[in-house]
C-alpha cells in the first residue's frame, strides 16, 4: 500500500495487476494490434503506389505532388472526423465488422485507381492548354486527385477511430490510442522499406498495390479472428461488459476504472488538438526538410528517399508505444505532452546541424574507401536513422500523450481522439505545403528546421501553460526553452560549399592522399539556392562554371559544351526545315541557345526547377542568353507530363534529363515517354534522347537502348565524347535525312556557334555516328523494358553509381558496330576524310575530354603528314591526359628516327619527355630540334621552357640570347629572358623584361605570372596579385598560378583563401609538389 500510495503522489497511476494484463501472445488484442499493423503497412504501400501513379500523369513538380499529398491526407483527417461521430454509437462487434468493411473497401478501390486514372487523362489533356494551364489545370488536378484518392483515404483515417472504438478501455484513450497508433506507424514503417527497397523493384507499381491488397487482407483476417476469439466482441474477458451502445456499464472494475479517469488531471481537449496540430505542422517541415538535406547528403535516390521516410515513421512507431506507456501511467498527461515537443524541438535542431556538418565528412571518408553499394548504402541508411531517430521518437511520444490529455468520457473520448488525429493531419499537410512552397525557397533549409523547432517549442509551452499549475508550467517550459537558445547559439552556420559538392558522388574519385574536404570544395561557390524540390548551385573551378542539383554536376561550359551543343544542331541539322521545337531540360540553356541558332520559329522549354532557370542565367555568355529569345516559351514544370497533355505537334523533340539514377528522372527513360514524344513529333519529325555511359552498367545502358528501340525500331547511336550518347531516331528511317547536314550548315549561326567546340565541318558531326538500328537492335536484344509500371533503371542506377562500376560501354557500343550497315553518306565521309578533318575532330573531342578517342584521331591524321605541328601537339596533350605515354613516345621516337630534320617531331618528343619527368632526355631532344638550319624559334623556347621549369639558369640564358638574336621582337623571347634575370635575382631587369613581354602580347598569361611573381618578390602584394589574377582570366587551367595565388594569401595570412587557390591548383595537377605542401600549410 505504501509503494502504491508513493506512485499516486508522484502522479503515476498505480500498476496493475499482472493477471489483468490482457495484451498477451495471440489474445484478442494481440491479434488486433497485428491487424492494425497489417493496415498501417498497406496504407503506406498504397500512398507510395498511388503517389507514384499520380505523379506519373500530373508530373513531377512540387505543385503535383503537393496535390497529391493533400488530397491523401485531407482525406485521412475527413475519415477520422466522420468516423469519430460515428464509432461511439457502435457496439464492439460493430466496430470490428465496420473496421473490416473499411479495410475491404480500401483494397477494392486500390485495385480500381490505375483505371480511374486512365479515364480522367482526357479531362487533364483539356486543361493543360499547351503549357499554358493557369488556374484552371491546377483546379482540375486538385479534382482529378480528390476523385482517386480522397474516398480511400477517407476509409484509411476512418479506421482509426474506429479501432480506437473497440481497443481502447475506457479511461484509457491515451493508452490504447498510443498502442494503436504505435503498431500502425510500425507497419507503415515496413511498408515504406518493403515498397521502396523490394516490392518496387521486383514486381512494379501494379504489383505493389497487389501486395498492399494481400497486407489489406491480412488485416481482414485477423479481425475475423478477433471477432470469433473477443465473448461479444469486447477487447477481452476482463474488459467492461457492454450491452448496449447507449447503457451505462455496471460492472464494478469499470466504476473503478471511471473514478480513476475522473481523477486525471486533463486539460480542454482543444488544447490537445491544438498542441498536435503545431505539432504536425512542424512535423512535415521537419520532414520535408530533413528529406531534402539527405539528398545532398547521400544523394537524392529513391532508396534514400524511402530510407529517410521509413528512420521517421519507425522513429513515430517506437515513441508512441513508449508514449503508450506513459500515458497508462501518468496522471499530468500535459506535463508529458509538454515535455515530449521540447524535446522533439531540441533533437531536430540538434539532428540537422549533426547532419549537414557532420555526416557530409563521415561519408566521403567512407565512400573513400568503400567497394560498393552493399556497404555504402546500410551505412548512409544508419547515418540517417541515428540522427532522425530522436525526434521522430519525441513527436511520436506526444500522440498518446495528447490523446490521454483530450480524453473524456466513454461517449466522448473516441469522438476526441479523432478530432486531434484530424487537426494534426490538416496541419501536416499545411506543414508540407508551407515548407515546400515558402519557407524553404524563402530563407533556406537551415532556418526552415529553426522554424519547426521554434512551432514545437511553441505548442510544448502552450500545453505547459494551460495544462499545468503556475508553478509546473514555468519549471516544464523554461528548461526546454533555454536548452533551444543554447542550441540556437552554439549551432554554426552551415558549411554550404560542403553541403553542394556532392559528397555522394565525388568523393570516391579524390586520391586518397589528398585532403577529402579540401577537393570537394575547391572553387568558389557564385550561386546557391535551396529550392522547393532541389537544391541548385553553381561554381566556378579553374575557369569552367558547372551547374549542379543536389550536388551532382548537370551542366558546365567545360568538357559538356560539345554534348549541350551537339543535342541540339544535330536533330536540327538532320530535319530539312525546323520550326517548332521542345526541349525538355533547361540545364544551362546551352542546347537552347543552339537550337536557336537555326531559324526556327517557336521553342518551347520545359524545365521543372526555378531554381535551375535563374542558374542559367550565370552561362548567359554560353548560351547567348537564349531565355530573353523572343522565340522561346519557358514552362516551368514536369517534361513528361508535357509531353503526355500538349497538343502541339514537334519538328524536334530534345529531351536532356539528369541521370536516370535520381529520384524521378527514370519516368524520362521508359517506354510510355517515348511513345508519348512520338505523338507529338510532326511527320518527319526527329527527335534526341541522351543518355550516358559513365556510371551505368552494361544491362542498365542496354534497358534504355532497347526500351527507345521498342517505340522508335530505326534509332540510331551518336557518340559526343566517350560518355554521352544520343539516341536520334525520327518517324521513318534516317539515312535519306543524313545530306541534310551538309545543307544545314549553311544556315545563318550555325557554323559559328558549332566552331566554338573545334567542329568546324560536318565531318566532324557525322564522325560521331557509332551505331546503326541493325546494331543497336543486335547490342540490346534480351535487355529489359522501361515501362511506368516497372522502372528497374531508377532501382538499379543507384547501385552502379555506389559500385563504381568500370565496364566500358561506350567500347561495348562501339565494338558492335557493322561496317555495312553504316549509312553511305557516314562511310563517305570517314573513307575521304583528310588528315586536317581528323585533326579537327582530335581537337573537338579533346574539348570534350574524350582524351582516348581524340588520342586515335591525332594518330590518324599523323599517320598521313607526321610532321604537323598542331597534331602533334594533339597527341602529347592527349597522351599525358589517357595515360597513353609510351604509346606518344614510340610512335614520336620513330617518327624522330625516320624524319631527323623534322623539328616538329622534335620539339614533341622534348614536351612528351619533359612532362614524364625525364629532364635530360626532353633536353637533348629539344636541343637536336635547335641544331636544325636555320634554327627554328619553337625549338629554341621548348628548350627555354624546360631549363626555366628545371631552374637550370646557367643553360637558359644563352638559350635566351639565341631567341633574343633569331627572333628578338617576339613576347616569348622577353618572357624567357625576364625568368633569366628573375633566376639570377635582377628583379629590375625581370621587371622591365616582363612588362615587355605583356606590352608585345597582353594575352600572354604566363608573362603576367611572371610579373605577379617578381612583384610578389619585391613585396607589392597588389601588384603581384593584378597580375596573377590577370594570368588566370587568359588562362584557368594553369595550376603554377593557383599556387602563386596561394603562396601570396600565406605570405598575407589569409589561410582559408590560401587553401582555396591550393585546392583549384590540385584539382588541375593532382601531383604538384607546391600545391599538396602548401595546402597542407594552409589547412594546419
């Protein structure tokens, strides 16, 4: 009695007695809490199906899934409301027979949704008015959702308080409620792991939903059971007897049970509605945004996604059971309740600053060194599942606590129970749409979850305040409250350059004796934008800008300028007369700007990012700020559902999306897209798919051959470079379409705009051709087809990006390839080709970094003029870039051995020596080049250049004499004598030397290098810091001057912008000695 009455004073409910704890194995209630667990894990099966299904016709867009998202849950709240006016007049036995009516209902129209889908498509054709929706395709999406998915999810929200009805005790709505709630989240936990790791993948969509049937059924069930095993119904032999739906109870545990619940100190049950309804508004801004900084975390795939929603309703499941327990116990529910959103508000400030500052590190070290998918992935999910964990544990505690604070009487407390149920999901998806649409774009992911934990830490203070005495509420608010300003203080600001470099991704190709952090930030970040769906940036890294989303570089005006280009000019080239075009993928605009250097007369892009539209704006040069084109239509939004609702009929469909191994993008790559864009082609239209060939298996990159194949049976292969591919194919055959290239090109812009990537004939874009449909046919046959139901390659794609997987499939594609199924206008092309068309294509490709192929090309036209200075300039840039150095050194050394007098080979073979190292051998090489009569003045500065690079002054200066007595006017030869005087210390004479040499040639960058040096040597920081900036605006892609740069911060110490300049000049030369010792100054 006295261990009791200690309990009672402490505010707990005394225990009861063992022999009356009806929650044993395979008891009615056991049963029940498995059916329900059967339910929560088919409603989670079916929401991703229907999602999935939805999002596939209404697009992708933040605007559609927000839709969908809200009809679901209005529908669940709607069901919840509706049942809880209805549950209290139902005998128990009613209650099991209405719960399994429910479950059945839900699973019949389940299997009805795709075919209710298919005839509302029409309906949504007819209001999207080519791109030009408005209000109205907004209205009739919002429709369309709430037709398919608002009545099942009203049956869904409707069995929760009608199993409230039948499990709950009276007097104990928390307990139950929280049990219920418990299995429920337990099961859609396993549900949104089954569905997105297993179910998916295996069986597809229609599947899927099959599976979530059968999980449906389960449930039915088992309630069957209850229903036989339950005497009358009742939850067990030691429950109330109720005998009627309106009789008071005599049975004299239940008076005992009644006084009990009286003796709770509740408070009104708006206040529980009102804490959980903060709550669940804070709840979806803390997912959503916590979704969304996984993504740049472990990378924006599907399994991240279902990991990252599975770690929260797993984390929802165990704190409500231990809230459950609580709950049972506690006579101040409030306290609890109070206690539980503080918490939940302290643990998601804490989680989100661990997981942006943290796990980025932890990561690329694991990813350093990890082998594959197998081990990165259960890692990354536990990284997740930690640090979601407590605040999803937290917010799930405050359901039952909430739920025993609402309470009420036997008649009452199911009826408030659905009430507070309802109220959190309504605010949820405001919470969503809030997060989604205003905070994060508005004021960035990190003070989105600063907003959520302020709202939890709001509602906890509410319930203190109007649950509690004075004096508790001041003691249970105040502590929370300064624990979040001391978080709030101490948490840093987040490490953005981090956050965009894609960690994910990049950090597995990074030596492993550099410092991880250090490259994955190099460069400097010009544009950073936390979007509604993705997070966009771009950065500017030696020179080249690049565009990334969720850190995986999507675009740049480097090496993919050759693809961007290429994915326009040549469906536009092939098509006789060009004049509605769609392009879907905005990316940097590039392929937009070169469509429009043809003259055509309407162009419609389609992008789903705004944030991916205003980083375009920052390739304004490359582009030729195509947006401001009169002729372009920008729609922002989702590329297939374009495709699927315009009416407007193409000449040229381009379709440029990210990787197929993102979340979403794989709806680009399956069959119903294809047909879709065939559609919408014009007769003799044409249309270009990309793909690619680097991290993609062999199967993967055969799936997509085939399932274009299936719709478009005369496709054709291109190669732009060794990693992009472009599938070309039009209504009919190509071949007769191939002279049409020759004719385009006279068009007014377009040769000037493909000359800028080195392709200065049609050769050069004919050459590309690498597969005919024979071929192709012959390369995918057995391969699997994308369709909507079953997208295997966004299930696949993940795995060989974490696998790191080397298979050469653009080798494969080419090594397929039959010489006589080659259009005759190719083969004409390649048979009379001229060792400068060759030439030219070596030098196209090397802008692509294509080093291989463009390494072959110089080999061809060498094979016919070896003594071509441009081609053998080629071959050692691309030899040292491929690896392929002893093959340049051969083929030089023959070369040089047959044409002795031929100073070109010569001074190649000095470059070719002196970049592997071997100084004495590239010096005699250049130094037989110098014995030529009459000596040729490239020879003399190869041989001036090496000895500067080797600091050999006594050799370089009578070399300088010789250039400055052969060819004294030059900047070269005022260069090489200024490094002359600058080596013996005559910082006068370097001075005047090099200010010659910029005054001859002021886009000679290394003459300013040498300036910043002897200025930096004088000790005129600004000076030498004009000039070393100047050297990198003529040249990015000098890594001498990056550590110039360096040297000079350190001189000023400015460690951070030293370590910067470092890390750019490691990324250009992995191998320097300067750069690694500087940086390792710098970061220490």
């Amino acid at each position: 009695m006295s261990s009791n009455k200690s309990l009672s004073q402490a505010g707990l409910v005394p225990p009861r007695d063992p022999s009356k704890n009806d929650i044993g194995w395979m008891s009615p209630r056991s049963l029940f809490l498995a059916a329900y667990m059967c339910s929560g894990l088919a409603g989670l099966i079916y929401e991703v199906s229907w999602t999935r299904l939805l999002t596939l016709h209404m697009g992708h867009s933040l605007a559609a899934a927000s839709t969908v998202v809200a009809a679901f849950m209005g529908g669940l709240a709607a069901g919840s409301i509706l049942a809880g006016r209805v549950a209290p007049r139902l005998t128990p036995t009613e209650s099991l027979y209405t719960y399994i009516a429910l479950e059945v209902a839900v699973g019949v129209i389940a299997i009805a949704v795709p075919y209710e889908l298919t005839g509302l498509t029409p309906l949504l054709v007819w209001s999207y008015r080519n791109g030009s929706p408005g209000f109205l395709f907004a209205t009739i999406r919002l429709a369309s959702c709430l037709t398919l998915m608002f009545i099942p999810a009203l049956a869904l929200g409707a069995t929760f308080p009608i199993a409230v009805r039948w499990f709950a005790r009276p007097g104990e709505a928390g307990r139950g409620s929280g049990l219920l709630y418990a299995a429920n989240s337990a099961g859609a936990a396993a549900g949104a792991l089954g569905a997105g790791f297993v179910l998916i993948p295996a069986i597809g969509v229609r599947g899927t939903t099959f599976a979530g049937v059968a999980a449906g059924a389960l449930a039915v069930f088992a309630t069957l059971v209850v229903v036989r095993r339950a005497p009358g119904g009742l939850p067990s032999a030691a429950s109330t007897a109720t005998r009627s739906r309106n009789r008071v109870r005599s049975d004299p545990r239940s008076a005992s049970n009644s006084v009990h619940a009286r003796s709770l100190s509740r408070g009104p049950s708006w206040l529980a509605a009102a804490a959980l309804g903060l709550s669940g508004f804070a709840a979806l801004m803390y997912e959503i945004a916590w979704t969304r900084v996984l993504a740049l975390v472990v990378g924006p795939t599907t399994y991240a996604f279902s990991a990252t929603v599975a770690a929260l309703i797993a984390g929802t499941a165990c704190g409500s059971a231990l809230g459950a327990s609580v709950a049972g116990r506690t006579r101040r529910p409030a306290f609890g309740l109070s206690l539980a959103l503080g918490l939940a508000s302290i643990a998601a400030i804490l989680g989100s600053s661990l997981v942006a500052a943290y796990v980025p590190r932890l990561i690329a070290q694991q990813l350093a060194s990890s082998s594959g998918f197998n081990q990165s992935l259960p890692l990354h999910t536990l990284f997740a599942a930690a640090l979601l964990l407590p605040a999803a544990a937290c917010l799930g505690a405050a359901f039952p606590l909430a739920f025993e604070l609402a309470g009420g009487d036997e008649a009452s407390a199911v009826r408030h129970v659905s009430v507070v149920y309802a109220v959190n999901t309504v605010a949820a998806v405001g919470g969503s749409l809030v997060a989604g649409f205003v905070a994060i774009p508005a004021i960035g992911l990190q003070q989105t979850f600063l907003l959520a934990s302020i709202l939890l830490m709001i509602a906890g203070g509410v319930v203190a305040v109007c649950g509690l005495p004075p004096s508790r509420a001041r003691a249970t608010g105040l502590v929370p409250v300064a624990c979040l300003l001391a978080l709030l203080i101490w948490t840093p600001g987040w490490d953005r350059e981090l956050l965009a470099s894609g960690v994910y991704k990049y950090a597995r190709y990074i030596d492993r004796d550099l410092d991880l952090e250090s490259a994955l930030k190099a460069g400097t970040l010009v544009y950073y934008r936390e979007g509604a769906a993705s997070t966009v940036s771009v950065k500017r890294l030696t020179g080249t800008l690049s565009l990334s989303v969720d850190g995986k570089v999507d675009a740049s005006n480097g090496g993919d300028m050759l693809t961007q280009k290429t994915l326009a000019h040549l469906p536009l080239l092939l098509h006789s007369n060009p004049q509605h075009v769609c392009i879907i993928g905005l990316g940097s605009g590039v392929t937009l700007g070169s469509a429009l250097a043809h003259p055509v007369s309407h162009a419609d892009v389609v992008e789903i990012s705004p944030e991916v539209v205003h980083a375009s704006r920052y390739f304004a040069a490359d582009n030729r700020r195509a947006l401001d084109d009169p002729r372009t239509h920008l729609i922002v939004g989702d590329g297939r559902s374009h495709l699927l609702l315009t009416s407007q009929l193409y000449d040229v469909i381009v379709s440029e999306p990210s990787n197929p191994w993102m979340a979403g993008v794989a709806t680009l790559f399956t069959r119903e897209f294809f047909t879709a864009a065939r559609r919408r082609l014009a007769p003799g239209g044409v249309i270009c798919q990309w793909a690619h060939t680097y991290d993609i298996t062999g199967a993967d990159f055969r799936s997509i051959v085939a399932t274009f194949l299936s719709v478009f049976p005369d496709a054709t292969a291109w190669l732009a470079g060794d990693s992009d591919v472009l599938l070309v194919a039009s209504t009919g055959p190509i071949d007769g379409m191939l002279a049409n290239i020759a004719r385009g090109w006279q068009r007014p812009g377009v040769a000037a705009d493909l000359r800028a990537q080195s392709v200065l004939e049609p050769f050069e874009i004919l050459s590309l051709f690498a597969a005919a449909p024979a071929d192709l046919k012959r390369f995918s046959e057995g391969a699997i087809i994308q369709t909507d139901d079953r997208m295997a390659l966004e299930f696949s794609g993940p795995r060989a990006v974490a696998s790191r997987t080397s298979e050469d499939t653009a080798a494969a594609l080419r090594g397929v390839a039959d010489e006589q199924a080659v259009p005759a206008v190719i083969r004409r092309a390649r048979d009379s080709a001229t060792p400068a068309e060759w030439r030219n294509r070596g030098a196209m490709l090397l802008a692509a970094s294509d080093y291989a192929s463009a390494f072959d090309d110089y080999q061809r036209s060498l094979s016919r003029d070896v003594t071509d200075a441009a081609s053998l300039d080629g071959l050692v840039r691309t030899a040292i870039a491929s690896h392929r150095e002893d093959r340049a050194l051969a083929l030089l050394e023959s070369s040089a051995r047959a044409h002795p007098q031929a100073s070109p080979v010569l001074i190649a073979l000095a470059k070719l020596l002196a970049a592997a190292g071997s100084s004495d051998r590239a010096i005699a090489a250049a130094t037989a080049a110098c014995r030529i009569v009459p000596v040729p003045p490239a020879a003399l500065d190869e041989l001036a250049s090496i000895l500067a690079d080797i600091g050999d002054v006594e050799r370089l200066e009578p070399v300088a004499t010789t250039l400055q007595q052969v060819a004294g006017d030059r900047a070269t030869t005022a260069y090489y004598m200024a490094a002359a005087r600058f080596m013996r210390r005559d910082l006068a004479a370097a001075r005047r030397l090099a200010g010659q040499a910029v005054a001859i040639d002021p886009s000679y960058a290394a003459a300013y290098n040498l300036a910043g040096a002897i200025e930096a040597t004088l000790g005129d920081r600004p000076a030498a810091r004009r000039a070393f900036e100047t050297a990198l605006r003529l040249n990015a892609r000098d890594s001498a001057t990056y550590v110039n740069l360096g040297l000079l911060e350190m001189s000023a110490d400015n460690r951070h912008a030293a370590a910067g300049y470092f890390a750019e000049a490691l990324s250009l030369d992995p191998k320097s000695p300067a750069a690694r010792q500087g940086l390792a100054q710098a970061r220490h």
